[in-house]
C-alpha cells in the first residue's frame, strides 16, 4: 500500500523506476494524472521484486507494469500478469482507497485477500 503524495523529483524517480514505454506514458498524461499513475507504477513494480526477492532498484525498470494503449499516446492498459523463469505471476489489486494505491503479485491467478481495517495512529499489537 503506498500513499499518493507530491513526489519533489519526479523525472529523477521516473527514470530510476520505469521501462520507456512508461516514461513515454508518463509524459504524455496530464500532470493532474502523473503522480497517481506513478505511484500505481511503483507499487506494482514493488510487489513483483518483493514477491521474487529481488532489489528495486536493480529490478525496476525490467518489469513493465503497464502499456501503451491503442487509443493513443495518454491512455495506458494495466498488465496483470507476467513470466518469470518459465512461471507465471499475477499483479492484484487488494485495497482501492482515495489517496492510495495497493497491489500484490501472487503465483496464484485466483488468490483470495483478507481485509483488515485499520485508523491513522492505531498500532500494531505484535501478533499476528
């Protein structure tokens, strides 16, 4: 889960992060738009280095996280799935909540999510 929020470099963090075709995306979507789209970007390159242990940063720009759509130059499709070392992985979407972002990638095309709620400034017992 990542919180949208200004982001002070943008196109320092955009060119660490992303394949060009998503740099091209980014550029060519409104600026109302860009952030958003960014941090959907992060998160769902986050979740697949995550789940295969691998570096961000390292791992980033290998994973394309969406696509460059026929409609034109500012509308992208999300890519749900991808192969790794012959095995598929599936990118899901979990929490859907103003202001943030969530994905998970899962080996398991049909995986199921258990919701907790949670408040700002409610912590963490230690148990699980």
């Amino acid at each position: 889960i990542e919180r949208i929020r200004p982001l002070y470099s943008p196109e320092d963090v955009f060119g660490l992060s992303c394949t060009e075709e998503e740099l091209r995306i980014l550029d060519a979507v409104g600026k109302d738009v860009r952030e958003r789209l960014f941090f959907e970007i992060w998160t769902r390159k986050e979740a697949c280095v995550k789940a295969l242990g691998m570096d961000i940063l390292a791992a980033a720009g290998q994973f394309q996280c969406i696509a460059e759509s026929p409609a034109g130059p500012a509308a992208w499709e999300y890519l749900d799935m991808f192969w790794q070392d012959g095995m598929p992985w599936y990118l899901k979407t979990p929490i859907q909540k103003d202001g943030f972002v969530s994905c998970c990638c899962t080996p398991k095309q049909d995986a199921e999510f258990k919701y907790h709620s949670w408040k700002e400034g409610d912590h963490h017992s230690g148990r699980f």
